[in-house]
C-alpha cells in the first residue's frame, strides 16, 4: 500500500484576484496624471494612519494585559472590576467613545492634571497643560487602545483558559514553577491560539483608524475628503482611499497567515498539543 501523499496547498484565487484588481489600480495611477496627483496627495496620509494603528494597538496590547490579569485573578473584586471594564467598553461603539474621549475625557484629564500639579505649575517646575494643547491624534489613540483592549482581554482570557487543565496540574506535579509552567506550557498553546484573533484585531483597527478623520487627524480617509471635497473627484479619490487600506490590510493578512504555518510547525517539532 502506498503511503498517502501530501495534501497539495490549494491556489488562493481570492489573492490572484486581489492582485488583478491592484495591479488594475497600479497601472491607473501610472498611466493617469489625476491619479498620480490624487495618489501623491494621499500617500502622505499613510504614515499618519500606521502610526496611529501602531501605537495604539501596542497600547491597548499592554493595557488588555493587566484587565486579563484582574480577569482570571483569584480576586473576586478584580474579576468583577476587570469583568466591569470589558462589559462596558464593548457595549459602547466605536464613534462614541471617540467623541466621548476627544471632548469628554480630554477636558476632564487636563483639569485633573493641573489641579494635581498645581505647585509644581505655580513653582514654573512644569508647564501648564490647555485643552487645545493636548493632540487630537493622541485623543483618538486613547480612544482606539480603551476600546481596543476590551475585545483583545477576552481573547487573551479564551486563549488562556483553552489550555488543557491536566496539563498544568501535571507540570506541577513536576515541580515547575508557575513561571515555568506559563512559559514552556501555556503561552505556546494559548499564543497559537490567540494569533489569528489577534490579527483580525490589528486589520480592524486599521480600518478603525478612518475614524479619526472625524477629529481632524491628516490620516488617508480625511486627506481624501479634503481633497475630494475640493476637487469633486470623488470616484478616483475613493478608489485611491480604498487602495491604500487594502494593500496595507490584506499585506498583514498574509503575514499572519504566515506566522501561523510557522507557530505550527515550531509547537509540532516541540511535541506540544496545539
């Protein structure tokens, strides 16, 4: 009998017809001098929307830690604190906690800040802090990174908690420390686990980060609709706009894809249950 031979990776079409479409839009921005001008417009956008999507999902990465911790602790206090905090933010959407964040909270943060350090104000030790003086691109990182870390908590918490049971009680049983037993057991599992969750959360803070168009934050989406507005090339403006969110999110689909066939094959030459 013949051993079974290797299952053959299936064509991604969906990708071939991805790259039709953006090669079709590459050679309209070559071939066509509006376009270049639309494109050459918008591109300075891109640093501004990587930033804002870099940072604040680093932020909410740390901040999603420390619910988690308070999440699975044995306290009952920090699981209903954390618990709290994960509830209440999923439940408000996205543009409202932005505005809430933008013209709320800022407000409230720079009255707090100067009332807590009035003697230093006072002394001339540190500046006074103004409204209009704190950075509406870092309102809206605040903003992405509170809402952001509710969702990626409960991931963290699904990926930890879908570790076999058994295999922990048997790592103490074998005299591993607790962070012994994180490392080497849980966080192999639980980190193959919570990759592609985690990856969709990046793509879809990306996308998120068109919202902070609306706070005035030169990103892709607001140079479009200035640039739109004042040229009424809406058609060619917007299919720039959707280009550039496209390339940088199916970009990082693919690297994802990638990091997982590569954690796979690493948690299997290890021996470790996936």
């Amino acid at each position: 009998m013949q051993p079974a031979s290797p299952k053959k990776r299936e064509v991604p079409f969906w990708l071939l017809a991805a790259i039709l479409l953006a090669a079709i839009v590459f050679w309209s921005i070559i071939a066509d001098e509006g376009y270049q001008t639309i494109f050459n417009a918008l591109t300075r956008g891109v640093g501004t929307t990587l930033y804002v999507t870099v940072v604040a999902f680093t932020l909410s990465v740390l901040l999603a830690g420390v619910v988690v911790i308070a999440r699975v602790s044995s306290s009952r206090i920090l699981r209903e604190i954390a618990t709290f905090y994960i509830e209440i933010v999923r439940g408000i959407p996205m543009l409202v906690l932005l505005f809430y964040i933008a013209f709320v909270g800022a407000p409230w943060f720079v009255e707090a800040y100067n009332a807590l350090f009035s003697p230093l104000i006072e002394a001339g030790l540190i500046p006074k802090m103004t409204v209009r003086g704190f950075d509406f691109t870092w309102r809206a990182i605040i903003a992405l990174m509170i809402s952001y870390s509710a969702f990626i908590a409960e991931i963290f918490r699904a990926g930890i908690e879908a570790v076999d049971r058994g295999q922990i009680e048997a790592a103490k049983a074998l005299g591993l420390s607790r962070r012994h037993t994180f490392r080497f057991i849980i966080a192999p599992q639980a980190l193959r686990l919570i990759l592609p969750p985690m990856g969709n959360e990046l793509v879809a803070m990306i996308k998120d980060s068109a919202l902070v168009s609306v706070l005035g934050v030169q990103d892709i989406t607001q140079l479009g609709k200035v640039y739109s507005a004042s040229t009424f090339k809406f058609f060619e403006t917007y299919n720039i706009v959707a280009f550039l969110y496209l390339v940088m999110t199916i970009s990082l689909t693919l690297v994802v894809r990638w990091l997982e066939r590569i954690m796979g094959r690493s948690i299997s030459e290890r021996g470790v249950k996936p």
